[in-house]
C-alpha cells in the first residue's frame, strides 16, 4: 500500500491516544505473517490491552478482555457476542469519542493490572 489513508490516519490516532493514556504501554508488531508482513500492532502494559487492525473498510480496535469492561458509552460495536473480546469497528467517516476511548484504554489497563497482581500474589 502506496502512501496513508484514512485508516492509517485512523490506526495512528488511536496509537497516540493509547500513549497519551498510559505512557508505561508498549507496543509490538505480533502475528507477522506473508499475508501480513509488518503483523498486528499490539499495546500491552501487565497484558495486552487491544490490537489495531486495518481492514478494507474500517480499523477494527479489539480488547483482549473487553467483555470484562464496563462501557457505558457504547463504543464497544463488534464482537459483542464473544465471550472474552469486544471490539470497535471505525469506518470511513466515521466519529471516535475520543475521551470515552480513553477511558476504555484505562480501564483495560486497570484490569490487567489487577490480574497481574492476582496472579503475582498466588
């Protein structure tokens, strides 16, 4: 792919807001394969918060445990019937409430602060 787009612009927007959010996330490239050579961004920090995948219509923001997070601003509007993830599908066009993400990205990285202390403490 020649040059940015929309969903890359979309994808480095969510990157920053993840950064602004908690500086102690890291990032990583995982599931790198021939299809997918530069591989899935991943943020992790005590476990993997949520990966940024660009697809032909949209940037699909997955929670490793977003069913396990309280989102009372509704941005959760994919994967609702799976069992551990949620995600976030943005298409062309369309808005992020940036401060209701931002709060999503803090409640994920408290819930796995909290599992990592649950698992340290065992």
């Amino acid at each position: 792919m020649g040059g940015t787009d929309w969903r890359h612009d979309t994808l480095d927007r969510i990157r920053a807001l993840i950064h602004e959010t908690d500086a102690k996330v890291t990032e990583e490239a995982k599931w790198v394969k021939p299809s997918n050579p530069t591989g899935v961004p991943t943020w992790s920090h005590d476990g993997i918060i949520c990966t940024g995948e660009i697809y032909k219509d949209k940037v699909k923001v997955t929670f490793m445990y977003g069913a396990k997070l309280d989102d009372p601003d509704h941005l959760f509007n994919a994967s609702l019937d799976a069992g551990t993830r949620r995600a976030i599908d943005i298409g062309q066009g369309s808005r992020l409430d940036e401060r209701a993400f931002t709060r999503l990205i803090r409640a994920a990285v408290d819930f796995d602060a909290s599992r990592a202390t649950t698992t340290r403490s065992k």
